[in-house]
C-alpha cells in the first residue's frame, strides 16, 4: 500500500473536527503553567506516554484485528468498553465527536459495506464512534499496516496539540514544527507500546490533564469546545 492513504487520513485538512478541541491545554494556558515550546513538548509526551500509547492505540489495535475478522460486534463491544474507560466527559465527547465525523467523511471515498453498518450504528446513537475505534477500522479498510495507523493516531495527537498551542500560548509557526519534529521518537516508543500491550492491561494515567479537561467549561473566555 502507498504512503498516500496514509497522508491522506494523517492531514491535518481532513475534516475530522479536531481543530476545534485542545484537550484540556486551553487550561493548562490560562493558569501560565505551559508558556513555553518546552512546556509544551514535555505535556505532549506526557499524554502519548500515559493516555494515547496504553488507552487509545490499544484499542485502535485491537479495532484494526476486528475490522479485519469482519467481526461487528466485536468492534461494538470496543467502542463501549473504550467509552467506559473515558471516564471525563469532555474527553469523551470530544473522542465521539471527531470519531464519528472521521467515519463519515471517510466513507464519502471508501467503499466498505463494514464502514456503512459501524456509521450507521454510530447514527444511530447505538454506539459512541469513537475515534481510535473508527481509526482502526478505516486504517484496515484502506490496506494500510496496523503499525501505520498507529504511527497516525500518535502524529494526529501530537499535531493537534500543537496547532492549538500555536493559537494559544502564543506559539510560533516554527517553534511549533520544532516541537513536532522533537517528538518523533516519543511517537514510536507510543506506537510501540500501543502494539504491544494487553487489552486487559489498557489504561490511562493522567490526573492533571484530566482535571484541566474537566474545569475547562468554566473557564472565562474559551477559543476551544474541550
């Protein structure tokens, strides 16, 4: 398979709906405890390290191996298991919202009768859709490697954090792409970590980012949704 599905669903113009989430950084921000590149590099690793190598990529993985036995309900099961496992809300809806409009802007080009019957149930509000869920599903739909999606998952991550940070903090341009590019081995211990833990040893250990993406809404001025 080429790089270019890849780029494709790694963009950040794919219109997934992300731009308008920062995760809980619009906290972080305001209370002046990230105002730097470098504090903003060592967030961004704390999140692949505790929440997207052994929570999200886990069950992007074990979506990918459902999708490609064509198991459904398995698929459905992971959306819910992963949904409980988000237990703040911002975070969750956020995972929904982008998941949802990732799947169906994706089978706008992908012909998949299994991508039909996963966005119907997401429509249908019979299951969250979430993003690593339908990442998975889409990645394998594509012919793209697992360890590829994961690679995505990870840069998407890192990348949209980014972008918000350049409006936030404020950030440069180029001072943003050097904290991409610092990041790229952080990436791939993540995407390693994601290929290699257990769906029973899935987790996520980040109380700050939690609590910032918690007290989010009540902020005074907000540029962001989460």
């Amino acid at each position: 398979m080429s790089a270019y599905r890849l780029l494709q669903i790694s963009d950040s113009a794919f219109p997934r709906g992300a731009f308008a989430h920062s995760y809980g950084l619009e906290t972080y921000v305001t209370e002046g405890r990230i105002a730097s590149a470098a504090e903003l590099e060592e967030f961004i690793a704390s999140v692949l390290r505790h929440g997207v190598a052994t929570l999200d990529g886990v069950y992007l993985r074990e979506a990918f191996l459902a999708k490609g036995e064509d198991d459904l309900p398995k698929v459905l099961a992971l959306d819910a298991a992963y949904d409980a496992a988000r237990p703040v809300k911002p975070l969750r809806d956020a995972s929904r919202s982008v998941g949802r409009q990732f799947l169906r802007t994706a089978r706008g080009f992908i012909q998949d009768a299994f991508l039909d019957e996963l966005e119907e149930e997401a429509r249908s509000e019979r299951t969250s859709g979430h993003y690593p869920i339908t990442l998975g599903c889409v990645a394998e739909s594509l012919g793209l490697a697992c360890e590829e999606a994961l690679e995505s998952l990870c840069y998407g991550a890192v990348s949209g954090l980014v972008s918000a940070a350049v409006r936030l903090v404020p950030l440069g341009q180029t001072e943003g792409q050097r904290v991409i590019s610092n990041l790229e081995d952080a990436v791939r211990e993540a995407a390693g970590t994601a290929a290699a833990l257990s769906l029973e040893d899935a987790h996520s250990w980040g109380p700050g980012h939690e609590i910032r993406a918690m007290t989010h809404r009540r902020l005074h001025t907000r540029l962001f949704v989460s």
